[in-house]
DNA sequence: CAAATGATTCGCT
DNA sequence: GCGAATCATTTGG
C-alpha cells in the first residue's frame, strides 16, 4: 500500500504529508501510527506545528464512549460517516474544541482524538493563540501546557470548527511524517468519558513514554 | 503537589 | 433543561 502521496522539501528536510490512505485502516492501528507524526496548520502562510505524542482511538458504533456509538448520527458528529482523512472538529465545554482525524471506511464512524502535541514550528504564533504575549514572556509552565491537551492544542494550533470537515491531505490543515520513531508507546485508559459504562475501561489512549507533553 | 470549583455555549432530549 | 472526548484558577498541605 502507498501511504505517501506527495513528498516535499520544506527547510532541507524531507518531509511526508499522509495520504487519505493512511486513515483507511484500523482505528486503533492508525492512532498509533500517527504518534511521533506532527500535525500542521498553516496559519497566515505560516506553518504552525507539533508532535503527535498523545492520541484516543474511538470505535463508532460498538463503542459506548464514541459520539456515533449506536449509530447515532447528527448534524454534529455526520463528519465521522463520511470519508476517512477528514478533520472532525467539535465544541466541548463551552469554550473549547477537539480534533479528531476520522478512519475506516465511508460508513464506518470511527475517528481518532488528538489528545496533545510537542511545540516543533510557529512557536510564536502559538503562544500569541494560547496567552496573547511573546513566546519569551512564557513561563515555564505556560509553555509546558502550550498544547499538552486536546482543547489546548486546538488553541495554539487555531483549530476551531471553521476546519470540520477539512480534508487532512489538503493544503491548509495536513499530517506529516519525519521519521521520527525513536519512543516507546504506552496505553491506558480514555480520559473524561466515565458516561460510557464498559468501554470507559477499554484501553484506547496511546502516548508516547516519558514525553514530557503528554497531557495531565 | 492534589483536589475542588467555576467558566460558558452548543446540541440534543 | 442538561451534560459534555476541557481547562484555569484557587485552595490547602
């Protein structure tokens, strides 16, 4: 299978924008390939960037903590049944967004929640979304929650529902690899979901050990 | 440090 | 109305 569409050379380095290939497959198996991959949002020409280092698969219909568990289906969560490769952006809370990548098959909603990032690019416009001051004026701690959380990313990064829908192989919002793949990934159990009975036990959160990003 | 609490809006029942 | 795939702040140790 090709998973690789394009091939760019951005600053001397190669690197590999995924293809809708890639989140045809296996929710699960997807949410840890995409680990150590940086997910980029080109903001004002700008690119804007982290490492994946913290991720929740979510099994659609079978799964009682996902929003089309049953085959629910609404206005809200339809982005989930279309085509895989495609960003499910929803408002949670009140305040804040969530970003998922959605899987599998046309049909089949299943999706995977990008729960945290390492900074890599944009650091400045990053911290103008998330704190309205200069990356140097951070302290340490701001710049440890920069995007250690999956409304915080979505903040920095200046993801909001203006991109549900947004097509993940396009040329504004997009998922590269760089080979980075020297981590050992953990499991445990999803976050914020103690609504879903069994499925709040299953272990679907994968993160990268020891990163000191991953979420608290 | 951990635990508790308030913020704030949308989508669905 | 109510609850939500969250976060910042405050409080107490």
């Amino acid at each position: 299978m090709n998973v690789y569409s394009k091939l760019e050379k951005i600053k001397g380095d190669f690197m590999i924008k995924l293809s809708k290939d890639f989140y045809a497959d296996e929710t699960t198996k997807v949410a840890k390939l995409l680990l150590g991959k940086k997910l980029v949002h080109i903001c004002s020409g700008e690119r804007v960037s982290g490492r994946i280092v913290e991720v929740e698969a979510y099994k659609g219909i079978s799964d009682k903590a996902a929003h089309a568990y049953n085959g629910r289906k609404t206005k809200r969560n339809e982005m989930l049944y279309g085509e895989c490769g495609i960003a499910y952006v929803f408002f949670i809370y009140g305040m804040y967004n969530c970003m998922n990548v959605v899987t599998q098959k046309k049909g089949e909603p299943e999706g995977v929640l990008i729960r945290a990032l390492e900074p890599c690019e944009g650091n400045e416009k990053m911290a103008e979304f998330r704190f309205k001051k200069r990356y140097e004026e951070l302290s340490k701690r701001e710049v440890r929650n920069l995007t250690n959380g999956p409304g915080k990313l979505c903040t920095a990064l200046d993801i909001d529902r203006k991109l549900n829908g947004a097509d993940m192989s396009g040329s504004e919002i997009f998922i590269e690899d760089d080979d980075f793949n020297s981590f050992k990934i953990e499991s445990s159990k999803r976050i914020n979901i103690d609504y879903a009975g069994e499925a709040k036990d299953y272990l679907l959160r994968f993160y990268i050990k020891g990163n000191p990003y991953v979420s608290k």
